[in-house]
C-alpha cells in the first residue's frame, strides 16, 4: 500500500483530513450498523443536545507503525471501557465495547495510507466521539446519537517535542468533587480553554490543576496525568477521583514496575511536596511523556534537578520502554498490541 506524501517529521499535533471515516446513528434505542464514509461533514439540527447542553464524550488513542511493518494500536478496549463509562456518566447510549474496537480497527485500515512509518517521529491519532443529534431545548438528554471515529496523522503534541516544559499552577479548577473529571466530556476541555489561553499569554506552556475541594493536591493538567520521580528512584502519580484515568499512566506503572524493576506508588500528592521530587513528566497519548523542567507557583520556582535541557534519565527510561513496546522494539504484555494489519 502506498503511503500518502506527507512531510512526517515536520507534522504538529493538528487535523489532517484522511479519506475515511466511521459513523453509527443511534435512533429508535438502538445502534444501526454503522458504515465507513468519505463524508466529512456532520449535519444536524440546529437544536442538537450537543449544541446546546454539550452531550458529547470523546476518546483518543494511536496508531503506530511497528519497526517490522504491522500497524498496531495499544490498548483500545481501555479506550472502550472509558469511552463506555463517559457515556454513561452523560446519559448516553454505550456504543458497544466489542463494536468500538472493531470500528478503530476497520477506520485505520481503510486510511492505512495515512499511518506514519515506523521512525517518522510522527503516528496516527484516532478520535473516537459521540454526540446527542436530534433537537433537545428543556434540559434533558436526547434520544438519538451519532457515534464516529476520525483519524490523522500528528507529530509530537508540545512544540519542542522532548524539550522540558514549563507550567504553573492554575487559579482555575479544572473539576470539582464528585463532578466530571474522570471522564473524558468535551465540556471539560471547553472549561480549560480560559485557563490554557491565559498561561500561554503569560509564558506557560500549561496548567497544573490543584484539587477544587482544598487546592492542596495535585490533579493533573488539561489534557495529561502526572508523574514525579523522588530522589530514591520511586514512580509516584497522583490518586484521586476526578482526574482522567490515563490509560498511558496506568501502562507506565506497570512497565516502570515490570519492566525497569522501579517501586512505584499511586497517592495522593501535595504541592507542597513537589519540590522535593526529581524528575516530572506528563503522560498521555498525545503527550507520551513530555518532561517538565518547571513548575512556577505564583511567583515561586519549582526547579527539577533534570534541568530544562533534557528529560531526567528515569522519565527517560520510562519513555524508551513505553514506545519501544508501541513500536514493536520490546516485547508487549499479553494483550497490548492489537494488530491492525
Ligand atoms: N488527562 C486528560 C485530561 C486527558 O485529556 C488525557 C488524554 O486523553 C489524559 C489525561 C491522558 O489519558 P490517556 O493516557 O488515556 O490518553
Ligand atoms: C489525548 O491525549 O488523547 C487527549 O485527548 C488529550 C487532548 C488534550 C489532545
């Protein structure tokens, strides 16, 4: 198959139009069967639930090029219990899990020419969504959905790629207690769009979320969970119920586990405490783990000993073990590949 001419190593994280897309109507209680289109454009009432209420949920995933030529995801019945879960928690139909996985699938084999090649630097990204379609004005969830899958080839999601980022913590939440945060709902990004504007205004490459009840603990940032390395070599990631379970994060644990023989520990994590860590890292399938050099706390420098120039070597070990599984270069846990073609 011949790949499309595209510049790979130059792509950012943006929206490639690919040939093909996936696309099932909910109507009548049920899901048709879905069917793969060249139509790009959605049409739906004016008065859509997600146009009005923002009834949509999303998921975000890749796919890779492995050094022996497969075109592999990782991971996808993660995406699809999640994207189950944030249906649910919206009131909305679950697309079901086993269709969801078949569905990713069948759209990146039919835009196969857009998957980069193994060591482009570049991959396919994969947005599964779903939105209410029909007209909803009292505040209730609509009764007919489209559910679709888009793809595009992006390259790295900081600009810089690796180079350390600086971020600072935020005087907006990002979610409150018993709200929405674990789930993956656009209207959580919608909220975050004031925040991230206004640290990039003010020289920040992104936001550290502190926990709404008590602004003392650490959550995450707007689209990535953190990962702090103490002094003594531990992995310690943030626990707590309103942050987005990353399906990047819960992988990285197991491999800094299994793999590189690391202690690792989900907890809660204070501020306070962040300036005795080592090293830090966001983790995400867009951000793989981008390393954070600093973190600037109104005026205050949080200063990683890993410095600005690099990624610390455990967040780096962390991150050759990672894409060397999704890249095919180590071998993956049962399960973690599904091999596409
Ligand atoms: N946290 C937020 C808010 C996100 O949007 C994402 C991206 O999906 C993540 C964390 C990382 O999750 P995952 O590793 O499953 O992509
Ligand atoms: C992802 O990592 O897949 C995300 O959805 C994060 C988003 C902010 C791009």
């Amino acid at each position: 198959m011949e790949k499309k001419n595209i510049d790979w190593s130059n792509l950012g994280f943006g929206y490639v139009k690919t040939d093909y897309r996936f696309v099932s109507d909910f109507k009548d209680g049920k899901w048709d069967e879905g069917r793969m289109t060249e139509d790009d454009k959605v049409v739906i009432s004016e008065c859509a639930g997600v146009l009005q209420y923002a009834q949509t949920v999303f998921e975000g995933m890749k796919a890779y090029t492995t050094q022996d030529g497969r075109i592999v995801t990782f991971r996808p019945d993660l995406n699809a219990s999640r994207m189950a879960d944030s249906a649910r928690r919206l009131e909305m139909p679950v697309f079901p899990e086993d269709r969801f996985i078949q569905a990713v699938v069948d759209t990146v084999k039919a835009n196969a020419a857009y998957v980069p090649p193994y060591g482009s630097g570049a991959t396919l990204y994969i947005r599964p969504y779903m939105f209410g379609s029909n007209p909803v004005i009292g505040v209730k969830p609509a009764d007919e959905y489209q559910f679709r899958i888009f793809v595009t080839p992006v390259g790295p999601y900081f600009k810089g790629g690796v180079k350390p980022l600086t971020i600072r913590v935020s005087d907006f939440d990002r979610a409150a207690p018993h709200g929405t945060g674990h789930i993956k709902a656009g209207l959580n990004y919608a909220m975050s769009l004031h925040a991230i504007m206004d640290a990039h205004n003010q020289g920040f490459d992104e936001n550290m979320y502190l926990d709404a009840g008590t602004r003392t603990k650490v959550e995450e940032t707007g689209g990535a969970n953190f990962l702090f390395i103490t002094k003594e070599g531990k992995v310690v990631t943030p626990k707590s119920n309103s942050i987005l379970p990353s399906i990047t994060r819960r992988s990285l644990m197991y491999v800094a586990k299994e793999y590189l023989g690391l202690e690792v520990e989900e907890r809660e994590v204070y501020l306070e405490e962040v300036k005795d860590f080592a090293e830090c890292g966001l983790c995400g399938t867009a951000a793989v783990i981008s390393p954070v050099g600093k973190i600037v706390d109104h005026g205050k420098e949080i200063c990683f000993p890993s410095g600005m120039e690099a990624m610390g070597p455990v967040t780096q070990k962390l991150y050759d073990t990672l894409t060397g599984i999704q890249m095919g270069r180590l071998e993956a846990p049962e399960g973690w590949l599904k091999v596409i073609e």
